[in-house]
C-alpha cells in the first residue's frame, strides 16, 4: 500500500442494489476503485478502507435520495460529510476524460476529480435523528433475519424429530459437501 495522504476525495455512483466509489489523491490518480453492495457491513468496511487512506477524505455522491440514504447515514453517524453533484453535472464532465464507455468505476472517478476540481457543491445534510432511525431499523431487520434462522433451524428440528426419514432422505451434507 502507498504512504498515507493528507487528502483525498472519494466519489460515490450511487445505485439501489450497490455503489461505485472511487477515490483519487492530490493529482488526480485512483488511489481505490471498488464495487460496494447497498449494505450496512460491507459500506462500513468500505468506508474503513477509504478512511485508511488520507488524514481527510472529502466525500461526494450524485444522488442525495433514497438509493444512497444508507450511504449517507452511516457517513454522517462517523462525522464524514459528502457534497452532492448533479447527475447533470456528472454526465457533462464525463466528456472531458477518456473513454467512451459510461460505466460505474468510471462515473465514480468522474465524481471524485470532479469534486477535486470544484468546491461549489452543496453539502448534503443528514440529521442526526435520521441517522439514528436508520441504525434502529438495520438493528431491527438483523434481528427478525436472526429470529427467522432460529425459527426454521426449531422447525426442522421437531419434523425430524417426529418424522426422520426425509431428512434421511435430503441429507443436506452429501448435496452440499
């Protein structure tokens, strides 16, 4: 890995299922390009990765709605503030770097040299207490998926328990081994 940086800028494609982000140093050069899942656990190792590389990191993503709010929440609840640029805005400095393809990595190091360039982006203000709603509700969903496993994993166990011969015959280990 490289010496750490003073400051970089991380840019975010934002997406529903996943986000791009990219992140350049002082020059302009990719320092980090990843694909990052829509997902509290893997924004967070993400995030630590990004944070890793520079004393300051200066974010910036080009959607400031409901595809990023996760994104966004979990930036602001580690004190991380990002600016939004414009899909618009995205779209036309794509045309000064090379390439023809219009691709997530791509986009992602558009927005990053983009907020490099400039500093005239509005900053996206998450309130504390949507950020804290949102750590509630991810705390809750974690909870019911574990509550399912846990239902299933005792229901498994009573049908076998009266009735073996089907686990016998699905005997999981010789399919998935």
């Amino acid at each position: 890995m490289s010496e750490r940086q003073a400051r970089v800028w991380a840019g975010v494609d934002s997406g529903k299922g996943h986000h791009w982000a990219a992140v350049v140093d002082e020059t302009g050069a990719t320092l980090w390009s990843k694909k990052i899942e829509n997902d509290e656990t893997a924004i967070l190792t993400a995030m630590d990765e990004i944070l890793d590389l520079a004393d300051e990191v200066s974010w910036a993503v080009d959607i400031s709605g409901t595809a990023s709010a996760l994104l966004l929440a979990l930036l602001a609840a580690h004190g991380q503030r990002a600016v939004y640029l414009p899909g618009r805005t995205v779209n036309r400095m794509s045309g000064a770097y090379r390439g023809e393809a219009k691709t997530d990595a791509r986009d992602a190091y558009v927005i990053a040299e983009t907020a490099r360039q400039r500093r005239d982006f509005a900053v996206i203000d998450v309130p504390a207490q949507l950020a804290a709603d949102l750590a509630l509700l991810t705390a809750h969903r974690s909870d019911l998926v574990a509550d399912r496993v846990r239902l299933v994993n005792r229901l498994r166990d009573v049908l076998t328990g009266i009735f073996p011969a089907p686990e016998r015959a699905f005997d999981y280990s010789r399919h998935n081994g």
